[in-house]
C-alpha cells in the first residue's frame, strides 16, 4: 500500500539517574563519595533510505521511542549511555512539527538527522567532591528526553511531473517511454497513486518522471482524489501538461488544472511547463494544427505545445528532448541562484544565564532556561538535592530578585512553565 502522509509520536530516552554513594571497603576508613554518573537517553535518528518507498509502517507503529540511560553505581561506574533509535525513512521525507515548522527534510540515500535528543545524565555525589565539600549527599536525576508530535511527508524526488484531467494519458505515456507498468484502464481515477518511471533521453541523459493522479475542478476543495498528490510534484523541475486532444474545450481542459495547480499551497504553476496534446493518432496534420492553434493564446508566452501519440509514438522523441532541455536550463538557474545567495554565517546571542522572577497571586514563578535546567536534574524528595538548587538560586542573584519583590515566609515558588518543581521561601 502506498502511504505518503503519516503522523507519529517520538520519545528520547530520559538520561539515568546520578547516585549517592560512600566508598565502604575493610580497612579503609572514610573512603568518601564514589557515585557514578547516569548515562545518556537514546536519540531518535532518522535516516534516508532509497529502499523505503512509502511510509505504510508508519500506520501501524504510530510511537517511536529510544530506550532510556542506566543509573550510575558506586565505585563511580557511569551508566550506560541508551543506545539511539534508527528509523529508516523514504528519500524525500520531509519531517514537519505541529506548528508547520520543518524539522528535517531528508533528500539523499543515507542522510541522516536527530529528530529527537536524549536527556543527559544526571551526575553522581562524586562529581560534587570539593576542598570545601568532602561528602556531598547530593545526586541529579537525568534529564528528560525531547519528545514530540510530527507529521511525516513523502514527496517524490522527480525531474518532471505529469499532470492532467483524468484519462488524459499520463499513465499511458509514462508506460510507453520508462519501465514502469501503471494500471491503464477507460474510466476515471485508473490511478490511485503516483507512478515513478526513469526515462533514458539519447545516450547520456535520463529524467525521472512521476505520474500524478488526475486532477478536475475543485480538486483544492477535495473533489475526485483532491490535490493530495501534488506534493509529489513540488520538487520537480519541469511540468508536462497533458490534454486529451478530443476534449470539446481544450482551453477549460488547461485552465482546470492549472487553477487546481495555482490554488494548492505552493504555487506550481511559476515553472517551466511543456503542454502537448494526447491521443493524436485519429487526427490529420492539418486537425493536429488547428488544435494547437486554438490551445496556445491562453498559455504563457514560450510554452511548447506539441501534439503526441503514445500508442503510435508519433511526437514523443520530440516530447523527451523539449523536455530534456527544459530540465538542463532549471538546473543551471538552480546552480545560479544558489552560487549568487551570499553564504554570511548565521549568528545568534542566546543567554542561557538569564532568568526572571514573576510575581503571581499564587506566589512566584521562575523562569530561565539554566535554572530550569537544574530543576529538572533536582530530586524534590531530597533534602540535600534541595539545598543544592537553593544555593544555586542564591548565587545567581535569584533569591535577592525574591526579596526584592517582598517575597514571605511559605511563600509558594515554583520554576518552570509549565511546572518543573515547587520550593517555599
């Protein structure tokens, strides 16, 4: 079955817990503190894979999830770091958040990217030996691993897509000049998915080109199969436009489609096109000309408009070279663009200190992403974890800011929105 659209869950593993710890052996008195630090959560990576060609395992394992670090030991053994989950994907996946936002656009064999990150361990009261603090009795807890809701996109990665009414011909002619063996019958909607077929031009040159379901009037809207597969084409360079040369209005034909491709969320109507008119072999010369002749005042100015047989192959060696012409101007103004676009480094001022003290009619809010950072490493149920995140509180200025806004006794004081742990003055 052929998936193009799927929505999961993915969860990195939580890092391990650090541990307090006192070295204990005969002979040995106060060995001091030997707890080890917790490992690293398992990343959730997602990698390319050209024998992937539809996201259908994606239906049935709706949540992908990384395996969590180990708890550190005694004898300051760290814990295992979790070891990261490897999904394989399509080429051409485009990973999306629940705010549009791409995270990952997946485009070669083997490209890989961290959708989501592991939390990192927590350290183990060892780590907090001092000259000053000889047995600390203090151990973080891991970090919490991202997690997320993505939608998973497959748009094909096709030189040319063909595009056109229903029972225009594009199965037809795709099966006539590639490999590919699409479903050909008289009726409408023959194809209910798109069809990829590589196609060898002369000696040296080869396109690939997709055949997308046919589109009628109000497709946008969800009409027929909707415009659902036209993010097949997004990524294409050149359009084939296909027309049955026996349509009663030859211009509503084009201008049908070309409304549904203007009206879908990427304009694709701003790339090269070439239109030719299909199922030719019934007509003379002279009918092939007046049809072409009434079709080309309603297209943009340069577009090729050919006239084509697939069955007798009459016009489709024309088709292919036009075609193939078309792909190599795109892709030298591709280079263009892209060798023209100044390569500055981006620079961002991030200021992970920074922090701010609301007051609230339930008493405080503290938000920041360092002390954040430690709240969530901080075991609440611990005394000695508590102290811990006070003093750091106090030597970043936080619990003067408290004072400053009059903060009391029993007063509530939370950090983090939403919450990540709750103090009193």
């Amino acid at each position: 079955m052929f998936v193009d659209l799927a929505l999961v869950k993915v969860k990195a593993g939580d890092g391990g817990n650090g541990v307090v710890s006192f070295r204990h052996e005969k002979f040995i008195d106060k060995g001091g503190p030997d707890g080890g630090d917790g490992g690293k959560g398992g990343d959730v990576i997602f990698v390319a894979s050209r024998n992937q060609n539809t996201l259908a395992s994606f239906r049935y394992q709706k949540e992908l999830k990384a395996p969590p670090g180990y708890a550190g030991a005694k004898r300051r053994k760290h814990g295992k770091n979790g070891r990261s989950l490897t999904v394989e994907v399509p080429v051409g996946t485009v990973v999306l958040a629940e705010n549009g936002e791409t995270v990952a656009d997946l485009l070669t064999d083997g490209q890989q990217a961290v959708i989501a990150k592991g939390g990192l361990g927590g350290f183990g009261n060892a780590h907090f030996v001092s000259s000053t603090r000889q047995a600390p009795r203090v151990a973080e807890k891991g970090e919490k691993g991202e997690e997320a809701s993505l939608t998973l996109e497959l748009k094909m990665i096709a030189d040319v897509g063909l595009v056109g009414l229903p029972n225009a011909g594009k199965s037809t002619l795709l099966s006539v000049i590639s490999n590919a063996r699409p479903e050909i019958a008289n009726y409408p909607f023959t194809t209910l998915t798109p069809n990829l077929g590589v196609v060898d031009i002369g000696k040296e040159a080869s396109l690939l080109f997709a055949d997308i379901p046919g589109l009628i009037e109000g497709a946008s809207q969800g009409k027929g199969l909707g415009d659902e597969f036209l993010r097949h084409v997004e990524r294409t360079l050149v359009l084939v436009h296909l027309i049955d040369a026996y349509q009663d209005d030859l211009v509503q034909a084009y201008q049908t489609v070309n409304q549904e491709l203007k009206a879908y969320k990427t304009d694709l109507t701003n790339r090269p096109e070439v239109v030719i008119l299909t199922k030719t072999e019934g007509l003379d010369d002279e009918m092939r000309r007046a049809r072409i002749k009434e079709l080309k005042p309603h297209l943009p100015k340069k577009t090729p408009v050919l006239a084509i047989s697939a069955k007798s192959g009459e016009g489709v060696n024309e088709l292919l070279f036009s075609v193939n012409k078309l792909v190599e101007e795109a892709r030298k103004k591709s280079a263009t663009k892209a060798k023209r676009q100044p390569q500055l480094p981006v620079l961002t001022i991030t200021n992970d200190e920074a922090w701010l003290v609301t007051k609230t009619d339930n008493g405080f809010v503290i938000t920041g992403p360092k002390i954040e950072r430690f709240a969530t490493r901080t075991d609440f149920t611990s005394f000695h974890g508590v102290q811990r995140l006070r003093d750091i509180m106090k030597k970043t200025g936080i619990t003067h800011e408290l004072e400053r806004q009059g903060v009391q006794p029993e007063d509530k004081i939370t950090i983090g929105q939403p919450p990540l742990g709750n103090l009193q003055y």
